[in-house]
C-alpha cells in the first residue's frame, strides 16, 4: 500500500497542479492581465490606423466592449486577428456576422502579424484604456498673423480717431450754422414786431474777422489741411485697383497656420494644380477627406468646421463612411487674389518652369488663418526663403509683376524648358538664324558683352518677359 | 445761408464715400474699370453669382443663367489628351473600389514602369509633396501628422508593408486604403507609378539610391531575383 501512495502521490499532486494551472489559463480571459503599456504600443503601431478604443469608427468599427462580444471565444479571437480570413472559414456564427455587417464597406483586415501574447496586451489596453492619461499641452508654436500682431500689440489699425476728428467738425459746423439760423429767425421776428434787432457781428462774420486777424497762421493750418487732403486723396486713387491685404471672410474657417506649419504640409498637396495648370486649384473636397475622414475635431473650433466639410461631401462620421447617392453641397470659397480679365498668369510657368518658391508671391502662408493677400512688406520680410527676390509695388499690380520681371534671373542651363526651346530653335534653319541673330544683337548683359551660349543667366526681361502680349491677349 | 448747407452736405457726402472704401473686410477695394475684371467667357474659379462683391451685374447673369458651379468632375470614362508618351497612362483604371479588387490588384496590375533614375527620382519627389506629412521622410509612418498625434498607426513601408506587391500598392494610392483616401484627383497614373516605384525602394530601406550606367536601380543584393525582373519588364 505504502509503496502505491510512494508511487502514485507524486504523479497525483503533478496532475493536479497542471490541471489547476491549465483551469486558470482558461478561466483568466486574454482581455485582461496584460501590460497596458504594451498593449498601447502595439496597439498604436499595428491597429490604431482604423481602430479605436472607443467605439467610435475610424477605417472600422471601434473596439470598445470587444471583451464582452467576443466572451469565451479567445481561441477563435487571435485567429481573427491573426488571420481573419481563415477565422471565418470556421463557420463561427459570430464571426459570419460580422463578415457579413461589415467586410463589404470596410474590406477585409489585413493579416495582423502579432503573437497570440501581444494580442494579450492589446486586449488589455482596449478593454482598460490608459488610465486617462491627460494629454501633454503642448506649446503652439505655429501662430497666426493675427495672434503675432496681437502679441506685438499692433491690434487692429487705429482709424477711429480720424472718424472723431470728421465728427466732431461736422457737429461744430451743424451747431455754428444751427445758432446762425436761430438767430437770423430771431431777428426776423423782431424785425416783424418792430423790437430792437441783435446788430452785432454773427458767429461766421466773428469768425471771418478772426481769421483775418490771425491770417499767417490761419493760412498755414490752411495750407497744411489742404496737402493733407491733397495726399490723402492721392493715397486713395492710389489704391484703387491694390487689394493687398484683402482677407475675405470664408465658408469654413480653414487655418493654413495649422496645416502648413503645425503639420508641414506642402502646398501643393492642397493646391495640387499648381505645377502643371493656369490655377493653383482649391482642393475640393474629398482632398480634406485624405486627412478628415481620420480627423474629426480639430484643436480651435472642434467638430465645426470639419463639419461643413462632412456636410459638403456627404460623410457619415458617425460610421466612417460616405453616404450613399447624396447630393454634393459645393463649398463656396471666396477668391482672394483676383486679377482683372485682361491679365494672363500661368501658375505652372512660375512653379515648374520657374521653380519659385510659393512664398515668393504669397507670402508667410504659414501663419495666416485663412486666406489673405500677402503685402509685399510681409514678403520682403521674409528670411525663410532661399533666393528671394524684393520688390517695392504693391502685391498683384502690374508694377509688381514687371519688378521682378526685371530683377528676376532664369539660370537657362539648368531649366528643360528653355532647353527644350532652344531645341526647338536649333531644330531648323531658319530657328538657327533668327536665334543667332538675336543672340548678337539683343542679348549684351551688363558689361556689354555678347551672350552667346546657353551657360548665361538672364532675367526674365531680357527673355521678353516685358512683352506687352505675354501676359496681355 | 446755403453755402454752409453745401458744406455740411459736401463733408458729409466725402465722409459717407470714404467710409464705403476699407470698413467691410469681405469688400477688396475699389477696382478700376471693373468691367475689365470680369470675363464675358467662363473662367475657373470666378464666382458667378455668389459673393455681393465678386458678382456679376444681374443682366448679365439673366443673360447667362449663372449658377455657382463648382467640385464638377468629369464625366465618367474620360480620357484627357495630353500627348502621345502620356497615353499608357490616361486610359481608365480596370478595376474598382472594392475589397475583392483590392486582393486581384496584387496579381493583375503590374507596373509598366522601369525601376529608372528617371521614375525614381520622379516618384521621389511626388512622394515628397504628397506623401511626406503622413508616411514620413523615410517610409516609415512616421510623418508630423502621426508623430505629433493627428493619425496613430500608419505603417512602416520597411516592416509592416515590406511585401506588399506594386499592384496593391497602386491600388492603394488610387482608391485610398483604410484610414487614407484616394489620390487619384491630385496625381496622375504616371506619377503615382512613379511613387510607387519610390515605395518601392523604402519597402527594401533604400533611402539613397544608387543606379547602374544604364540608368537601372541597383538593388541590394539579398533581392536579385526581384531585379532580373524588373529588368526584363
């Protein structure tokens, strides 16, 4: 007996203790006892481009509740992850339902290459999140032209003294000739009544008088109003026509301080017609989408202006996707930089041929809000910008444009464009001659020397860049 | 008595005019000529009707049955003509925006582009432009969008995507995969080929690449099989 119990205790508590290991394995789900730390790595790097924590959906539905749904299912659970194709072949009725609700909009999840101890920890961190962690406030850098200005305490122009000072002189006008005719009335009155009339010098006669007495420096205050007027209204016809600084209200209050210098996006991702169109081009919207269908909220105004853009397109946040046959709302932008019908520009010439650097023409984007004409003040002030060429006239004029038609220098070896043209030139015999010709008779740069190759940099004046028809036809 | 009336009427009538020129923000100014502004042809990107200030005097809007036209596209099917060397590349794309599409893309669509220092570079800079804020510099989603918290999970081209083929990879870049939309509107065929073709390159961690005499991209040397083929195509 005693050398049964000798050989059968050992095995015994073996056995029981595997089994009670074995029971715990099962009984402890995987949506719980990972690390979360873990969990949220991985979690981050592998499954936060379409999933949330939440249960709200981003590419797919949200994770939240996922322990309950999937309850006594982990087995079945890391297949899914693992390889959600085969997790179906199952024949699971949870799993077929799920293929059925939602593979046909949001396609099928890639292959997740995590071990079954990962998915441990990703569990985990769905199930408890992370504690609520608050979010580091971090220090804004990217800020607006008006914040700047704010800061420099520059406000907004100060033209509400010039408005008391008109007021305040119309009001004394209207008081003057008020107590003028008031008087004049009396008198007639008097005059009616056969009463004495006030004979004594009205106030425009005393002021006449007093004017008179004082006439240097009534002459001077004169003199001076009338080259203030003088300048003031040459100022005024001057600016017609000069819409710098022209910030128009728009539909959605779009920051381009948050997305070009918080993010770094390039322009022409949005204006992506700029290289190879007359227009730079207004992303429509499904170019927003690329980014806001992840990005429901934004750090200034929240869901509401990312809103119109669901509104416009026809998006359901809600679900993560578009709505099916919805009519398309267009977003009505204002223009900002408007030129008169009768001038020509072609932004590719500029952007491709050229290769000028946006800023060159539009100034510090990066810290407007919305948009707004640079003045050619911002651009010159510019140190950013490699190359840049500083003009004097105002933003948008003609007197801009030949500015730095003349200053600007067009490298011609290493452009294609006017190799491709010189080709073209060369190509004939009559191309040959008239180039040759030109070259020796037109073409002397400063020293007077002639120009007679292609290794020469001219500016853009002296390749007819001030041809009247270039820009006017 | 009546010339002070003229006065007061005339300051107040300057006062009145000079008040109308800078006081509302969405006004740009006074234009010359405005006629000269507006184009009796259609133009891109001129309000026909929508603005008080950009607008167009209402007869001529009778007269032409303005609407605020905007976000048209094409109609479907169209093919752009821009030349011949372009025409491998504006027929439409076979395959639609579906899950099963997406798995044919891998076998079915192969690039017809040479792995050329003259793609390469292309593709470098378009992803450059388009890419970057998201995929970052070197591919590995690392891009100030994601870094700085706006998007989590972008994948690394390097790890993650190592093996995903050209086609899915196109596929991808045309019809938008999971989280990211469709770029099909802002670059054309040629070009997201040539971003591939790049893709390509941060798939096996090329960051700086080198070419051969003729132009071909040297491929490093645990792929061979890969490059013979690319070469033949």
């Amino acid at each position: 007996m005693k050398r049964l119990s000798e050989r059968f205790l050992p095995r015994f508590i073996l056995s029981t203790a595997l089994f009670i290991c074995f029971s715990l394995t099962t009984w402890a789900s995987i949506h719980e006892g990972g690390d979360v730390v873990k969990g949220k790595q991985l979690f981050n790097a592998n499954c936060a481009s379409c999933h949330k924590i939440t249960d709200e959906v981003l590419a797919a539905p949200g994770l939240k509740g996922i322990d309950q749904r999937w309850k006594g299912k982990d087995e079945l659970l890391i297949k899914w992850i693992q390889n959600p194709k085969a997790a179906a072949a199952t024949g699971d009725p949870y799993v077929k339902s799920l293929v059925e609700k939602y593979v046909a909009t949001y396609g099928w999840m890639a292959n997740q290459a995590v071990s079954a101890e990962e998915i441990g920890h990703i569990l985990t961190y769905v199930k408890e999140g992370d504690g609520g962690s608050a979010p580091v406030a971090e220090e804004n850098t990217c800020l607006t032209y008006e914040e700047m200005q704010a800061a420099a305490g520059q406000g907004k122009e100060n033209d509400g003294l010039i408005w008391i000072i008109i007021i305040g002189v119309i009001l004394a006008i209207i008081g003057v000739s008020a107590a003028n005719i008031s008087r004049s009335l009396k008198n007639a009155m008097n005059e009616r009544d056969g009463k004495p009339i006030d004979e004594s010098a009205g106030y425009w006669e005393s002021a006449k008088a007093w004017m008179w007495r004082h006439k240097v420096f009534v002459s001077l205050t004169g003199l001076f109003i009338f080259c203030y007027l003088v300048v003031g209204l040459y100022g005024a016809l001057m600016d017609i026509g000069v819409y710098e600084a022209y910030k128009p209200e728009q539909p959605i209050w779009f920051s381009h301080a948050s997305h070009v210098c918080k993010y770094e996006i390039d322009c022409q991702y949005c204006h992506s017609a700029a290289a190879e169109s007359k227009h730079a081009g207004i992303p429509s919207a499904n170019v927003c989408m690329n980014c806001h269908k992840g990005i429901k909220e934004g750090p200034v105004s929240g869901k509401k202006e990312i809103a119109k853009i669901y509104e416009a397109i026809g998006f359901d946040p809600a679900t993560g996707t578009y709505i099916e046959n919805y009519e398309q709302k267009p977003i009505e932008w204002n223009k900002v930089h408007n030129l008169p019908d009768h001038v020509y520009f072609n932004h590719s010439q500029h952007v491709t041929v050229a290769g000028l650097d946006c800023k060159q023409c539009h100034g510090p984007v990066q810290t407007y809000s919305v948009g707004r004409q640079a003045t050619v003040e911002e651009i010159n002030a510019q140190d950013d910008v490699p190359g840049l060429i500083k003009l004097t006239k105002p933003t948008l004029t003609m007197g801009w444009c030949i500015e730095c038609h003349n200053k600007a220098e067009v490298d011609l070896a290493s452009s294609a464009y006017y190799e491709e043209m010189h080709n073209r030139f060369t190509s004939n015999e009559l191309g040959q001659r008239f180039l040759r010709s030109y070259l020796e008779e037109n073409l002397k740069k400063g020293d007077g020397a002639p120009v007679d190759s292609l290794k020469t940099i001219l500016s853009v004046k002296q390749l007819g860049g001030w041809e009247c028809g270039k820009c006017h036809y | 008595m009546s010339r002070t009336l003229y006065t007061i009427a005339t300051i107040l009538a300057v006062a009145v005019g000079l008040s109308a020129c800078k006081t509302d923000p969405n006004s740009p100014g006074v234009e010359y000529m405005p006629d000269m502004y507006r184009s009796p042809a259609l133009e891109a990107y001129v309000d026909y009707g929508t603005n008080d200030y950009m607008d167009f005097t209402q007869s001529m809007k009778d007269k032409a049955g303005f609407v605020p036209v905007q976000s048209r596209k094409p109609a479907p099917g169209t093919i752009p003509y821009v030349g011949a060397e372009m025409a491998p590349f504006v027929m439409p794309y076979p395959l639609k925006n579906t899950p099963d599409d997406y798995e044919r893309a891998a076998t079915e669509i192969k690039s017809p582009l040479l792995s050329t220092r003259e793609h390469i570079e292309k593709g470098r800079e378009v992803y450059t432009k388009m890419c970057l804020h998201c995929h970052g510099e070197a591919g590995h989603g690392d891009g100030l969008i994601s870094t700085k918290g706006a998007i989590a999970g972008i994948p690394d081209y390097a790890t993650k995507l190592k093996d995903l083929p050209e086609g899915k990879i196109f596929h991808s870049i045309t019809y938008g995969k999971g989280l990211m939309g469709q770029h099909a509107s802002l670059i054309n065929k040629l070009q997201r080929w040539q971003v591939t073709e790049w893709v390509k390159c941060l798939q096996q961690g090329i960051t700086d690449p080198k070419f051969d005499e003729n132009g071909m991209l040297i491929k490093p040397a645990a792929a061979p099989a890969e490059a013979t083929t690319a070469a033949s195509r």
